[in-house]
C-alpha cells in the first residue's frame, strides 16, 4: 500500500523524447538575484490543458519497480495521475486546489484528505500550485516572496534561501533561457533532504517543458527515488479527468500508512 502512495505522493511533489534537447549555457558571470527572477519569469505558461505520458522507475531501500504513468492537467484547477503496470490502472490520485483523493486496486484502500495531512506526512509544506509547477519544470515557491544569496555553483546559478534552524531552500538554473536544473528543501533537524532535478528540456510551440525529472526523497536512514522520462505531450486538448473511487474500498488515513 504505501509504495504507490508514495509514489503518488512524491510525484505530487512530475511530443516523444527525440534528440532536440533545448541548448543551455554556463553561469560565468555574476549577477543580482532580481535579474535571475526576472529572466526565469520570461518563461511564460501558455497552455489551458496538458496531457504527459511517461515512464517512472521507482527505487527505495528495498525494491525496484518500473511503472506507466499518466499525467492530465488543467491549468490551476485539477490534475489526475494514473498508474499502470503493463497497461493496468493500479492507482490513481486527483488532486484540486483543496483536496487531495486517492485510490489503490491492490489491496483495495482509499484516502481522501487536504494538503495540510499530507505536508505532516511528507514533511514539507505542499499545495496544488506547487504540484503543477513541478510538472512544468518551475520553482517549488513563488520566488518573489523570498530574499535569496546567489552564488554560482557547478556552472549554474545558485539562489539560496536565507536559512535558519529549521529550513533550507536552494534553487538552480542555467544561463541562457534560466530554466531551472534543480531544486532543494533541506531540513537539518528533522534529517530530511528532497530534491527534484531536471537534466533536459525541450522548447514546444506553448511553451519549454522538462524531458524528464528525478525525484530524491531521504528521510533520516531511509531513501527513496523516483525518475520520470516524459515519452508523449500534447497541450490545449478536450481532456476527461475520470474519477471514481470503486465499491467496496476502505478508506486509510496518513497516521496508518
């Protein structure tokens, strides 16, 4: 049960894959974080619905498991996440700007929730806002709220959160369209580290959009990794978001997981 409520969960947190890798250039030079803000806000999101299918790979401490996953967005009203094994629905998760539903066919259980549970559960503040931008390729936080240092670390320009005892923010990007490369949300006292990267992207007539993304979750001595290859995308389509918890199901709640 928990596995692919992982997963789902962690994904919460993302045309075929082909050799037009979008090109992107070296920090060098020093610049002020408003400048890097700046040029990250000139990549627009231009799309009303976005369709991704791709491959995952899951990994933990424990297991390998590779999976299918669906992907439909609504932009900023809902978005639905199916799993599949050899072309079998095993899970699916809706999510809106409120709530957060959720079944699983193995085993047959259901959760229902806010994203207030799930954040105690994951151990960082999530929202709807932020599971789309992670899909998009975009920073976590609405970067216009914070104070960041900037540095250039690994030939990318670093912004980093001013920390403090609790939480540590890091955001990377390249330097010729500042598409972001990687995110990081570290949490010293609770030994917790997540952090989403992005190592390719490529330019669509609607917009720029990851070729894929990884996902590493490490929570004191236990890990967990989730690598999702986008394989097909298309925007601006008439998308059904078919939902239905099946008769029968028990519902779960987070403290039982």
């Amino acid at each position: 049960m928990k596995k692919y409520l992982t997963i789902l969960l962690l994904i919460l947190l993302a045309s075929c894959k082909s050799k037009k890798v979008l090109l992107e250039g070296i920090a060098s030079n020093s610049i002020s974080a408003d400048k890097i803000i700046t040029s990250y806000d000139n990549n627009k999101i231009d799309f009303s619905t976005l369709y991704i299918k791709a491959n995952a790979k899951y990994e933990d401490d424990k297991q390998t498991q590779n999976v299918q996953v669906e992907i439909r967005i609504k932009k900023n009203e809902k978005i639905l996440v199916s799993i599949r094994i050899l072309g079998f629905t095993v899970a699916k998760a809706l999510i809106t700007p409120t709530s957060v539903q959720y079944y699983e066919k193995i085993g047959n259980k259901y959760f229902e929730g806010d994203y207030a549970t799930l954040s105690q559960w994951l151990g960082t503040d999530l929202d709807f806002q932020k599971v789309q931008n992670m899909f998009l390729g975009k920073t976590l936080d609405d970067l216009h709220k914070g104070k960041y240092a900037v540095s250039i670390l690994e030939k990318l320009y670093k912004l980093q959160s001013n920390p403090d005892t609790k939480i540590d923010k890091s955001f990377f990007f390249e330097s010729d369209n500042f598409l972001v490369k990687k995110q990081e949300i570290n949490q010293p006292l609770q030994d917790r580290t997540l952090q989403i990267t992005y190592p390719d992207y490529k330019k669509h007539d609607a917009m720029i959009l990851p070729l894929s993304l990884v996902i590493d979750a490490r929570q004191k001595e236990s890990k967990t990794k989730i690598n999702i290859e986008y394989k097909n995308v298309s925007f601006n389509e008439d998308l059904s978001f078919p939902y239905n918890v099946p008769e029968g199901y028990e519902r779960i709640f987070i403290d039982k997981i």
